[in-house]
C-alpha cells in the first residue's frame, strides 16, 4: 500500500504559487497536504513537474519517490491524491476512509458540475466532461493513466503530469458521494486558509506540543515574549511554535499561527487569519494572510487577504489594498482570464523572490510574478522576472543572472546553502514564464546585467 500525491494539468493555472514549489507544498491554514498525507501512515511518493523534481528530491526527503512520470511501476494498492486538494482535517478523514475500506473508489472535486453515476453501496462511479479525481484508490496492476486521465493517457508539458479532466469516462467500483475542494485560482488558496485556519490550529493544540501561557495563547518550546504584548483570542487560538520571537508592544489576534523561528517586530499587529511561516520577520500590520518560509516584511506597512511565496522582501512602507472602494466583489486576472472571486477581500498573490521598495502600494487583488521587483504604485499584474516602476515610465525585463546572485546572497544571511537545484530552478522559471514577458506592452527592454 501506498500513496502518489500527483500534480495534474492545471496545476499551472495556480502560478505564480506553484512556479516554485509543488501544489502539495502550498501553506493553507498553517499545514500542507504533504504533511496531511504523511500522517496516513503509508509511504508517499510524489510526481511532479519536470523543472520541480530536483528540488523537490532535495526538500522533501521524507518522500519515498519523486518522479515526472506517471507510468512509473508502483505494485499492490495506491492511493492516488490530487496535489490540488485543499488540505483540511476533512479531507485527511476521507482519505483515511478510502484506505480502511481498502476497495477501489473515489472521491470527486467538488465543483458544481460535478456528477456522480451509479446506485448503491457497490455502484459505479463514472466521470462526466469537467470532473476531476480529488482522489482514488485502486487495484494493484491499475492503469493510472486511464483512472486518472479519464481514458485519455495525454499529459501536459513536464513529462507526466496527468489531465484532471476529459469527455472519455473512466469507472471505479465503489460509489462515494463525497466531494473534496481543489484548488482552481491562486485565490482559492486564501479563501481555504481562512477556511481551514481554525480547524488546524485545534488540531496543533490536541497535539500536546503547546502549552497555555495566557488566554487562549499556545506555545511550544524556546519562545520569547516581549513585554506589553497583548493577545486577543476571543475569536480563535493564537499558536506560536517553537523559536517564535515577538517583539515588545505587539498585537497578536487569533486565530492566528507563527511558525518555528518566526521573528515579529515590535509594534508589530498581527491579526486574525494570519499563518507566518518558519524563519520569517515580520513588522507591521498583517491580517487574513499567508506568508511562507523565509519571507520579510520586517517594516510597518499593511498586508492583508495576501498570499506571499518564500524568500520574498516588502521594503519599509509597502502595504496593499484588499477591498475595492465600491465594497464589491474582487475580479482577478489570470493570464488573460477574468475570474470572479465571489469574495469582498482579496489582496495580492506574490510569487518566491519578488521584492518591493519603499512605499511601494500594490492595488487590489494583483499578481506579482516570481524573481520580480516592483516601485511605487502596482496597478497591473507583473509577470516574473520583470522590474516594474510604471509610476517612473520604467518597466523592463530582470536578467535570470541577477536573481541567481541576488539568491546566493539572500541565502548566505539564513545561513543556507544554494545548490545547483536552486539556480537551475530560476533558470527553469525564466524560460517557462517567457511567453507572459512577451505579451507585455509596449515590448520589455532588457535591464542591464548587473550582479
């Protein structure tokens, strides 16, 4: 038995989120599906994208496998999961479920049109034009191009992610009524954090780690509490982890979650539905947001509704907007598409190694690419690798060279180590996110080199 958490054709839909990482590997709600799925207790593999799998080899060495091949031979019974899949306590139950009963079944995405066929509790499960697999168990010797394409065996650039979804139909033997959300837009990821943030943060404290320190105020070991700080948990836990630093003079508004070798700034306000990843220093006013491993926003400044990748820097005054000024629903633009979000509160969605300068204002709801710097007001989505100062009549393409020396020095401050992963990763990016540079107008000029 085992599991294969699998990244499927439209995991490109979530970039620029997933440009540097894998989809299992995304923050919500203070967890990752790869943690979920290795607390199921058989051994996962992954199969991510091409330009992924050495990184992902190096980082997650807690995976049996990584692979870019879905063909690859896996004998007995496998738990296929879609790397999409939200990561609640929710879907961690049903995916328990599937393995217990230990027969073939499935578990669709939850989306409107989703439609399951069959009668009963050994009925046919079949997917229609549109359905993608959340999940699947099946057979020892089962083709998983077939369960997992729906019949079509095609794969998408990257050598072997599978499509979600296709007209052909592909049948499993138990029927399940159940449904799970993916993520479809980056968007989604902060509307399911601010979902799933309590339930986890529930599930932290029942763990035993943490202990009670105030009202509603948990902690692990080696946390420092500055003086004058002031916790608010009447509207969920507030959960620091172990190395948490918080400066004097500082808010802390749960729920909220502050990962290991977290470092808050005095007069720091950090606020309900905020999950602040391992080694990150953060200032100023944060609600409602993500931020991941190894990011700084060091300086005052509001960030909110947002979702920042890793090795990100917000100078001293950057802060965004989350709500439109005619208090209606935000509308994203996601290469081209126009996508309602059905939400009041979106901010923006920042891709690994963006920066911004001082007093830099990001509009609602924008997309800042990875390895991109910005200036002044952000009123556009930014492709990655692109130096944007609109506001100074400067917009121009960031050399790949230069992020690859500016990384190596961003990583000797953390005392990390840059590896030939790392800068194959940028060069990798570069050329994937070419095609969005050149739809950019007027054409971009060529920054240059300077290391």
């Amino acid at each position: 038995m085992q599991i294969v958490v699998f990244e499927d054709e439209r995991v490109a839909d979530l970039a620029p989120i997933t440009l540097a990482r894998p989809a299992f590997a995304i923050s919500c709600g203070s967890r990752r599906l790869v943690d979920l799925l290795a607390e199921l207790g058989p051994p996962v593999h992954a199969v991510v994208r091409t330009h992924l799998k050495a990184l992902v080899t190096a980082d997650f060495p807690e995976l049996a496998t990584v692979s870019d091949n879905l063909a690859a031979a896996r004998p007995g019974p496998t738990l296929w999961v879609n790397a999409r899949l939200v990561p609640s306590r929710a879907a961690a139950q049903q995916l328990a479920q599937l393995i217990a009963a230990g027969r073939p079944g499935a578990i669709l995405a939850a989306t409107s049109g989703n439609h399951v066929a069959g009668s009963g509790a050994e009925g046919e499960v079949s997917l229609e034009t549109g359905e993608t697999l959340a999940a699947a168990f099946v057979a020892p010797g089962a083709n998983p191009a077939a369960v997992l394409s729906t019949g079509q065996g095609s794969f998408s650039e990257g050598g072997g992610a599978p499509r979600g979804e296709g007209p052909a139909r592909s049948t499993l033997d138990l029927r399940t009524d159940s449904a799970l959300p993916l993520f479809q837009d980056p968007h989604d990821v902060i509307r399911e954090h601010l979902t799933t943030l309590s339930d986890h943060l529930s599930a932290r404290i029942a763990s035993g780690r943490y202990r009670e320190v105030g009202d509603g105020l948990f902690v692990a070991e080696n946390v420092r509490l500055g003086q004058y700080l002031v916790s608010d948990a009447s509207a969920g836990p507030i959960v620091l982890d172990e190395g948490v630093s918080v400066g004097p003079f500082t808010l802390l508004s749960g729920p909220c979650y502050l990962g290991p070798k977290c470092r808050v700034i005095e007069h720091a306000a950090i606020k309900h539905g905020s999950s602040l990843g391992h080694t990150t220093k953060i200032g100023g006013e944060v609600e409602a947001s993500i931020i991941e491993a190894y990011s700084n926003k060091q300086h005052h400044g509001f960030l909110g509704h947002s979702y920042l990748g890793s090795w990100i820097n917000l100078g001293a005054g950057t802060s965004n907007s989350d709500l439109k000024n005619t208090y209606g629903q935000v509308n994203m633009e996601y290469g081209g598409r126009r996508v309602a979000t059905g939400m009041q509160f979106v901010g923006a969605i920042v891709g690994d190694y963006a920066k911004t300068a001082i007093n830099t204002s990001i509009f609602t709801g924008k997309v800042i690419g990875v390895g991109s710097m910005v200036y002044g007001f952000v009123t556009t989505n930014v492709p990655s690798f692109v130096n944007y100062a609109r506001l100074f009549g400067q917009v121009s393409e960031a050399p790949v060279e230069v992020l690859v020396s500016t990384q190596r020095r961003m990583f000797a401050r953390r005392g990390v180590e840059q590896r030939p992963c790392d800068i194959q990763l940028l060069r990798d990016i570069y050329a994937l996110t070419a095609a969005e540079r050149a739809a950019m107008e007027p054409r971009l000029a060529i920054e240059p080199l300077s290391l």
